[in-house]
C-alpha cells in the first residue's frame, strides 16, 4: 500500500478572462491550488479509510489463525496420545501378524476372531496416523496464515502512521492556501466580485426523467449555496461533494472525489453529453453536473455560489461519464 496520494480531484476555477485584472488572476490562481490541496486531503482521508478497513481485516485474520491453530495444535496433542497407545499397544505384544494368530488360536473361529481384532486395531491405528498427520498439517497452515495476517497488519499500520502525517501536512497546506485566496478574493474590484458572487441563473429547468433528472433537480437546487472546502452539503458543498451528494439523491452512489467520479460510469463524446453525464476539468481537478449539452451546474470555487455555467467555462475537459441512462 502506498501512502502518497496523487494530486487530483476537487473544485476548478472559471477560466481568467484575457482582460482579467492581475487580481483576479491571483485569486483563480490561488483558488485552484487550494482545490488541489482540498482532493488531495479528500484522497488522504478516502486512503486512510481503506487503510483502517485493512488493518481491522489483518487483525481479525490474525484472531481467526491463531484460533484455528490453537485448535489444531489440541488436536494434534489428542491424535498424538491415541498413536502413542498403539505404539505402545505393539511394544506389549498387542500386534500380531497372521501366523501368530493362528499358531496361538485354539479354533478356527478363535483364529478368526483375532484377525477381526487385529483388523480393527489396524484400522484404528491407521485412522490415528492420519487424524495426526491432518492436524498437525492444519496446525502448520494456521500458523502461516497467522504470520501472514501479522505481516498484513503491520504494514497497514505503518501505513496508517504515514497518511496520518500526509493528512495533517495537507491540512496544514490548506488551511494557508485559503487565507491566501480570501486575501487575494479582497483585493477585487466591486464589479469582480459582483460577477463571481452572483447565482446566475435562477429559472425553473426542466430535468429528464431517472436517477439523472433526479440528480439534476438536487444540484439545480442548491444554486445560491456558497463553495466551502471538503463540504457535502446541506448549505455549503465542493465540487465532489455536490456531484456525489446529487447522486446519492437519486438512489446512485459515486466515490467522494473527482478523480473517482470522473472514472465512474461510462464515457460519452462531447456530441453525446445530455442532462446527468458527469464532466471532468484541468485533469480531473474538478467536475461538474451537465443540466444539457451545452451547460453545467457546479460548486466552483470559493467566494463562489453554486451556479449554472456554459459547459466549457470551467476549465480543460478530461473527461465525460455518463452514470444514468
């Protein structure tokens, strides 16, 4: 298990207009590093889980072995003790061979008597051998199995040391980053702000029908909420957190950040794009909810309310999934 995470996953900035003063330009600059830094503590905290989910599996495994080869190693005490009992049976003469048998028989059904209890003792014996041998096989696959889990849960907690520390430096980064861009956002001028902070289009939009139209009414009814970092709602949302939580209202699950959900589903050509296709930016830096083919709606960035946008506003097109339909 690695515990890098590959940069990658929430909230994109509009694209800066050409005539875009160099404040704005700082602030799209600045917003878009913290989307990365925001995914990449999503992705730590999504690896973290699995983490945990792998250390709790060895660990249980672990319990599971060590029981299975206490068992086994009871056992093979047991089978142990009955094969002593018939070695020590044979030293004591208890083991005949045919010709003894019959010389020792006073009649033919004596004869035959002791060759049925030789045959029993046999079979026991055998039987006992066989009982040993499988626990004592069982006892050794236990102990393997054991030695395996430990390994496996050592090393998913060393892991989990590791991204534990990547999560806390990326907070940190993050929380820096977003000071930077409020700094930067104060520095717009009124007309600037004005056109960020504005909730666009406000109209009724028709939806399809199905979990896309289902998801599409979600996210169109969060226009007017603001952006906030790591957010899944219910009044503030990142762009992951929207698409995510849009789905989840129509009954789909999708994974938490970008770059998951711009490999979920399947892909569409840009001709194909219809209401509900998921659309990945600026190398699944951010992703967005198509409402048509020629617009989306999306948490962008912050400073920014949810909004509808034409479908290219956002940035440079990774990818477009279709999750519905």
């Amino acid at each position: 298990m690695a515990a890098s995470i590959a940069p990658a996953s929430a909230v994109a900035q509009p694209n800066t207009p050409a005539n875009a003063s160099e404040a704005l330009k700082q602030y799209n600059d600045l917003s878009e590093q913290a989307s990365k830094l925001n995914e990449e503590l999503l992705q730590a905290e999504e690896k973290q889980a699995q983490n945990q989910d792998e250390l709790d599996k060895a660990t249980a495994d672990v319990a599971a072995a060590t029981q299975v080869g206490d068992q086994a190693k009871a056992d093979e005490e047991t089978f142990r003790q009955q094969v002593d009992k018939f070695t020590e049976a044979s030293f004591e003469g208890a083991r005949f061979n045919q010709l003894s048998a019959l010389l020792v028989s006073d009649s033919q059904q004596d004869f035959l008597n002791r060759m049925s209890a030789l045959g029993v003792l046999a079979s026991d014996n055998f039987e006992a051998l066989d009982k040993l041998s499988g626990a004592v096989d069982q006892a050794s696959d236990a102990t393997k199995k054991a030695t395996e889990a430990q390994t496996r849960a050592k090393t998913a907690n060393d892991e989990a040391i590791k991204i534990t520390e990547d999560i806390k430096k990326r907070a940190a980064d993050l929380d820096t980053q977003k000071k930077d861009v409020k700094a930067a956002l104060n520095k717009l001028t009124g007309s600037e702000k004005s056109t960020l902070t504005s909730s666009g289009d406000m109209s009724d939009i028709d939806v399809p029908a199905g979990a896309a139209g289902a998801a599409v009414a979600f996210a169109l009814a969060q226009r007017g909420d603001m952006y906030s970092y790591g957010a899944t709602g219910p009044d503030v949302w990142d762009c992951s957190g929207l698409v995510m939580m849009a789905y989840r209202a129509a009954g789909v699950s999708l994974p938490r950040t970008s770059q998951g959900q711009g490999a979920a589903g399947r892909p569409v050509t840009r001709g194909e794009v219809q209401a509900g296709d998921i659309i990945a930016y600026n190398g699944f830096g951010h992703v967005a909810l198509a409402i048509s083919n020629s617009e989306v709606v999306h948490a962008a960035t912050d400073g920014v309310p949810v909004k509808i946008t034409s479908l290219e506003a956002p940035g440079s097109i990774s990818a477009m999934r279709r999750i519905s339909g």
